[in-house]
C-alpha cells in the first residue's frame, strides 16, 4: 500500500494540534487545581479560626457564669452573647456557612466534632437554665445585700445588749449568751454568702443557716420570756434594746426563709458550677479539632499535584516546537 504526499501533508498538520490539546489538559488541570486548593486551604483556616474562636468564648462564657451568681446585669448578656457566638460557630462547623460560602469540615474530623459537640449540649443546657433564673437570681443577690447591710446593725444592736447588761451587773452566763448572738449573726452572714455562691457545700451552708438562724431566734426568745437555760431579761432598757434586735432578726428571718425556699436557685447554682467545670474539656476538645484540622492534608488537589501540572505544562509548550519542527523537516524530506 502506497502512502501520498497528501497524506503525509495531514499527518503534519494533525500532530501538532494534539500536543496543543494535551497543553491544554495541563494548564487546565492546573488553574483547575490551583483553585481547588486555594479553596480547601482557606476553608481550612476558616475552620481552625472558628475553633479558636470556640476556645477563647468558651473560657469568657465560664467567667461570665460564675459572674452572673451576684446578680449582674451585663454579666447575664454577656453569658448569653457568648454562647450565641459559640452555638453559631459549632453549627457553621457542622452544616456550613453557606451565605459566606463557609463549608462544613471534612468527614475525616466528624468524630472529634461530634465529641465537641456532644460536650456542648451539655454546658449550653445548663447556661439556659442561668438565663431562665435571672429574675430569681438577682431577686435573691438583691437580698444578700440587704442581708449583709443589716447584720451589721443586728450585731451593734446586741452589742448594746451586751453592754447593758454589764452595767446593770447581771449574771455571767446570761452576758456569755448575749455574747455569743453577736458571733452568731456573723456566722449567719457568712452562710448565706455560701448558700448563695452555690457549689458542693452549698447544702451544709444551707443546714448550717438554719441551725443558725434557729439557736439565734432561740436565745432572743429566752431573753425575752426566759426558758430552763435561759434566764428573762428584767431591765426595761435592756427589754427595749432587744426589741430592736428583736425587729431586725425578724425582717432578716424573712431574707433568709425567702432564700430557703428558692430550690430554682440552687439548679442555677448547680448549673453555674457544671459550666465552670465541663469548660476545661470543651477548650480541650475544641484545641483536639484544630489540630485534626490542621493535619487533614488532601492528596488530590495538593501543592505536589500543582507543582507537577505546572511542570508538566512548561515541558510540553518546550517540547511542542521542537516536535513541530521535527514533523516540517519529515514532510520536507519526503517531498
């Protein structure tokens, strides 16, 4: 079989227009994975910036927690705008930011964010419950600060008791007991600063209070009509300084039952305390993410595969002249 001049002609002019097609692969396979990776790198540094971001609020929510347990206002918005920012990064890490064309992370780090997350329901339950309580928990702040002005007052008047009686000379014991209110009112101060701070001797402060609150009412009482330990008071003055005493122990036995009472108070107190301690290992497991994030390197696209394609692309745009050239001397010679 015989081959034509016209023939070779279509061969010469056929090859050159496949290296050009090949060049073409090359430099698309390029740009297509320069922009695939410039993508995946800035998703992932989108994605380790939200976990950073988790990590630091987080700390922020658990001082605004234990903040919110005085009763302060900017601490309760501040709890709340710190858990919204949180809630939004861990869903936009879950599901995707789409208006922002924010990605959810890749498969391979589903299992250390479904740990995150797991620990987040928790603490985000329990930063509602604070939220719920507000009212009664700057109701009850709002009582310990009247509670701690007039103790103060409870303690002088009693003083003045105890004054009066070494005056009129009356008996050693009856003196020690008077004494002994003034220690008490102290103590009943510094439980209902317990009672009200919440944490695990929250109950015994609360035990402590009342028993407290009850010795004291006790012994105001056998000042008062006098009981089989207790000898009444006969001295009018005396009488009238415990009738002072008498009329603030009453309005603080109010504060204090009030307080008592509150059992919504303590399931924010136990809810302030399990944010303080679950938030260590949120931090810790937020950090767990990042660092799978950080490692989670694609093979396909990669900085290899560009470095390669781009490689790829500059020989074959060397090599398709000289093949031209190399196909024009054939066609020459055959003429």
């Amino acid at each position: 079989m015989s081959v034509t001049s016209s023939d070779l002609g279509g061969q010469a002019r056929t090859l050159p227009m496949w290296h050009v097609l090949i060049l073409l692969i090359l430099i698309i396979g390029f740009i297509v994975n320069s922009i695939t990776l410039g993508n995946l790198n800035g998703n992932r540094v989108q994605h380790v910036q939200a976990t950073d971001d988790i990590q630091i609020k987080a700390q922020q929510l658990a001082q605004h927690a234990e903040l919110t347990a005085s009763g302060d206002q900017d601490s309760f918005d501040n709890l709340k705008a710190k858990r919204d920012v949180i809630a939004n990064k861990i869903r936009s890490l879950d599901v995707g930011e789409s208006n922002n064309n924010y990605p959810k992370v890749p498969t391979a780090v589903n299992p250390a964010l479904a740990t995150l997350m797991q620990s987040w329901v928790k603490i985000d339950a329990n930063v509602s419950i604070i939220l719920e309580k507000r009212d009664l928990i700057q109701t009850t702040s709002g009582i310990y600060n009247k509670f701690a002005s007039e103790i103060p007052l409870l303690q002088s008047k009693s003083d003045e008791v105890v004054k009066q009686l070494v005056k009129i000379n009356a008996p050693g014991e009856q003196i020690r007991i008077a004494s002994n209110q003034i220690v008490l009112a102290d103590r009943m101060l510094r439980r209902m600063g317990d009672v009200l701070k919440g944490g695990m001797a929250t109950v015994q402060a609360a035990d402590d209070l009342s028993t407290d609150t009850t010795r004291f009412s006790r012994v105001l009482n056998g000042m008062f009509n006098g009981d089989e330990n207790i000898k009444a008071v006969t001295d009018k003055t005396v009488i009238e300084s415990l009738g002072a005493v008498y009329n603030i122990f009453t309005s603080l036995q109010g504060d204090i039952e009030e307080v008592m009472n509150a059992q919504d108070l303590f399931e924010a107190q136990v809810a302030k305390d399990d944010i303080v301690s679950d938030t260590p290992q949120l931090v810790e497991q937020a950090k767990n993410l990042s660092d799978r994030l950080k490692e989670e390197v694609p093979k396909v696209p990669s900085t290899e595969a560009q470095y390669v394609l781009g490689a790829l692309s500059v020989l074959w745009l060397m090599f398709i002249p000289v093949s031209y050239t190399h196909l024009r001397a054939h066609e020459t010679d055959s003429y």
